[in-house]
C-alpha cells in the first residue's frame, strides 16, 4: 500500500511517467550496464536489450504496478509479480541485487523528465519501487524455500543422455543428475533456465518448457532453431548454440524449474491450444494427464506452418488418444494433408466449431496474436477471462500493448 502522501503524487505524475517509461527502462538499462557490463553479458538478455523487448516489458509491468496501487488499492498485485518472480527465480536473483537496480531506475527517470522530478516526486516513486521490490522478494523468497535451496541457489549441471530431432527445425534433449539422483519435482508447464557459454566468452541463459510428465528420472525440452533473416538478422544465439553443440554425454548448466504457468490436478475440463514451439508445456501436460490416466475432458488445438514443423507430431496424437477424454483439432497453414490425420485442417487456427465446456480451464502457448486470437474465441465461447492462462515464450509484452 502507498503511504497517504505518496497517493497523490503518483496520481497526478502516473500520466506523464507512463508515457516516458519506455525512455526511462531504456536509460536505466544504459546506465546498469555501463557500472555493471558483466550483468548484460552473462545474466540478461542480450538479445532481449537489442530488440528493445525486455525494456517494454518493465516498463509494461511498473506501469501496471503503479496504476494498481492508485487505482485498485485493495487489489493484490500477484497476477502482475507472479510471472517476474518466477522468471527472476529461475536466473537466481537474490535480494541485495534490488538496491543496485533501484537506483539505476530512480537515475533513469530524473534523467528522462528532469525538473518534474522534485523531491516530492522523487520519494513517492522511490516508494513505488520497493513496494514492487518488496512484494517480488517476498515472493521469490517462498519459492527458493519452496524448493528447498539457497537464495539464488539454483543452477544445476545436467548431462543430455538423449537428443532426437522432433520437427524440421527442432530437437529435443533429455537431461539427466550428474550425482545420478531423481530429477526433482515441478509442475507441468514450468519451464527451466539453460546457461551456454557462447564463442565470445559471454554466459547466456534461455528458458525452455520442460515437455514430458514430471513424475520422470529424467527431464526433457525441446529446442527449435531461431533462424535469422540473412545478412539483416542474426541468428538466434542459445537455440543455434543448443542445436550445433549439444550432443549426447555434454554436460549443460540447467536452473531449477519455475514458472507459473502450471497445471493443477483436477476433473476440471481443459482446453489445451498451442502454436509453433509453443507446444512444448502442453506435451508436458498431455504427458501428464496420460500417466495419471485422466479422464477429463481436454480439447486440444494446435496450429503450425505445416506438419514438418509441428514438433512431437505424432506423440501428440498418441498422447490425446490415451485420453478418452481429449480431442485434437489441427491447423497447418501449409501440406496439412502430409499429416494424414482426420483433424487435420488447412489455415489458421478457428475455433468456430468448436464446442469447449464454458467451465473449461484454457492453456495457451504461442506468439502472441495466436493467443490473443484464442483467448477472444475462448471468451466469446463463454470461458470466464480468469480462467484463460498463457506463456510468451519471451519478455511479456501482453501488459505493455
Ligand atoms: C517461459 C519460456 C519458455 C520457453 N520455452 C521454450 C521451448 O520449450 N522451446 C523453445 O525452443 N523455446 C522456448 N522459449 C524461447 C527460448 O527461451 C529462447 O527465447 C529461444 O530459444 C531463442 O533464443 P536464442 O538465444 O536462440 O535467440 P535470441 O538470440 O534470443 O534471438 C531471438 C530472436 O530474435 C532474432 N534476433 C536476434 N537479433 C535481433 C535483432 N537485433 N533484431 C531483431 N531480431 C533479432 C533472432 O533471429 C531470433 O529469432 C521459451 C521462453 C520462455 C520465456
Ligand atoms: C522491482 C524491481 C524489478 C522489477 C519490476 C522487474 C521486472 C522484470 C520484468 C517485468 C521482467 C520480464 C519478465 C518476463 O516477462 O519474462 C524481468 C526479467 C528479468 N529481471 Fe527483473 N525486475 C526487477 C528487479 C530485478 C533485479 C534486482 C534483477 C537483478 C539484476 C533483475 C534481473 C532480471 C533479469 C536478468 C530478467 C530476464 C531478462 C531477460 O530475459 O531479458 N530484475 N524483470
């Protein structure tokens, strides 16, 4: 909660920050990395700060933060920390790096709207900075102590024991303990960070969904190849990393799972929709739901460019036809026949016939205006929006747009 000074203040300059938020994540990034450039090379994104993605989707966040607590005071913040805290967790955040990253922030937006910035201004905004703070180290606190490590303790070495190729551009990786004790437990749909030491020395980490059941000695994810446009485009940098040098018996730096994108046991039913490489947290939900030989009612969609593409194709369908209650719905933009099976459909995803239970619970994964066109068939079909969840396979942007 803001103390009854602050209130109005981030009211009256809610207007004129929000507007400048991209400027101001934009010089608070220039300035940590120019005090701290090792934090660039081997903790964020690169990749994320050259697009431009990552400074939208903390400005996206503050900016939903800060209407929050002015807005809808009494309101719980989760839904907006959640997916940061878990996504921090699994990179090993720790509490005393926050000092360094508020001041960065606070300099960024003197730095971007100057004189407006009075004291006054200053103290209320420092004041929205470690409430956002607070409520995320909390939160990260529980979940390190919910997995039982240290703060920040969370990288593991793994060995691949298996690498097969699941789509044209895909391969999956099975990991195993080094110390040959069980992987731990997490929740289908968590995701795992990946640490790869790229040609120029520097550390980089990804995030991959786990795509088999949990209750497994191993993990597995599955990996597709970011290819760039050539010549204006780099390559991506882990995933071609992944697919060029990962091999069977390599040792890899894996974090703990996270992520809050989970699927709770139940008889609810579900509708589990996916596109592209998004399909990995369903198979591990689909995996899942088989080994506990559920019965629930489960209509999963799944869209991709053409069935050479569509990664664990026919697991998939094997997967849902373990299900006595679960029906698969396909779309390919292109060759859709080349899958040879009967729901197999040419174009985008359409859900207009569709029949999902209005109680159903929805999962999507994919890029974002797959989801977005989901969610609004969804919701038209009389699903509740709380009971639409999804995954970006990148910085959120969902909140920033
Ligand atoms: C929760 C979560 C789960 C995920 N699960 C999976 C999964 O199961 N499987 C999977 O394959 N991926 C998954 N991802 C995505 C994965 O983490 C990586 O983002 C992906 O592998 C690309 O990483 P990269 O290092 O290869 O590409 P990056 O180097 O990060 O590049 C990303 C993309 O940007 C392009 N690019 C590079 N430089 C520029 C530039 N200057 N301008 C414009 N574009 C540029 C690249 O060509 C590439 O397509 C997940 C992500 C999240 C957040
Ligand atoms: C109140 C303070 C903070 C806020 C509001 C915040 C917000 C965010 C948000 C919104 C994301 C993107 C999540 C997603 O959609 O994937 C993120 C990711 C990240 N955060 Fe924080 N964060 C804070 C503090 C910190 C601190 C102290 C660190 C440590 C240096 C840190 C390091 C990172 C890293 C490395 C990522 C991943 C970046 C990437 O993959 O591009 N954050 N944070």
């Amino acid at each position: 909660m803001l103390s009854e000074q602050s209130v109005p203040v981030v009211e009256a300059t809610l207007p004129a920050v929000g507007a400048s938020l991209n400027t101001i994540t934009e010089a608070f990034y220039r300035r940590l990395f120019e005090e701290r450039p090792e934090l660039l090379r081997d903790l964020f994104n690169r990749t994320n700060q050259a697009t431009g993605t990552q400074r939208q989707a903390l400005a996206g966040a503050v900016a939903a933060f800060a209407t929050l607590l002015v807005e809808r005071p009494a309101e719980r913040p989760d839904a907006i920390l959640s997916r940061i805290a878990h996504k921090h967790v699994s990179l090993g955040i720790t509490a005393d790096q926050y000092p360094l990253v508020g001041r960065h922030l606070m300099g960024a937006v003197g730095e971007v709207l100057g004189e407006a910035v009075t004291p006054e201004v200053a103290a209320a905004w420092e004041e929205v900075y470690w409430l956002m703070a607070n409520a995320l180290i909390a939160a990260e606190a529980r979940l390190y102590a919910g997995a039982g490590v240290a703060e920040g303790d969370v990288w593991r070495p793994m060995e691949v024991t298996a690498r097969t190729r699941e789509a044209d551009d895909a391969v999956s990786l099975v990991l195993r303990r080094t110390d040959g004790l069980p992987t731990r437990p997490f929740l289908p749909g968590q995701y795992v960070g990946v640490r790869v030491q790229l040609p120029d020395g520097a550390r980089q980490i990804r995030q991959y969904s786990l795509s088999a059941a949990p209750d497994r000695k191993t993990w597995r994810i599955t990996v597709k190849r970011e290819t760039g446009a050539e010549g204006a485009v780099p390559d991506g940098e882990v995933s071609t990393w992944l697919h060029d040098n990962a091999r069977v018996g390599d040792v890899l730096d894996v974090s703990l799972p996270a992520g809050d994108l989970a699927l709770p046991d139940g008889d609810s039913p579900l509708v589990l929709a996916s596109a592209g490489i998004g399909i990995t947290p369903v198979l591990g939900m689909l995996d899942h739901l088989a080994r506990t030989s559920s019965r629930r009612p489960v209509t999963v969609i799944h869209a991709a460019r053409s069935p050479r593409h569509h990664a664990h194709r026919e697991e998939q369908a094997e997967l849902v036809g373990r299900l006595p209650g679960a029906e698969l719905h396909l779309w390919y933009e292109q060759d859709a026949h080349e899958a040879a099976h009967p729901a197999a459909r040419t174009g985008r995803a359409d859900l207009a016939h569709l029949t999902p239970d209005p109680a159903s619970t929805a999962y999507l994964c994919g890029p974002l205006p797959f989801m977005r066109a989901v969610r609004g068939q969804l919701l038209a079909k009389g699903l509740h929006p709380s009971a639409v969840h999804y995954e970006v396979f990148g910085p959120d942007l969902w909140q920033s747009r």
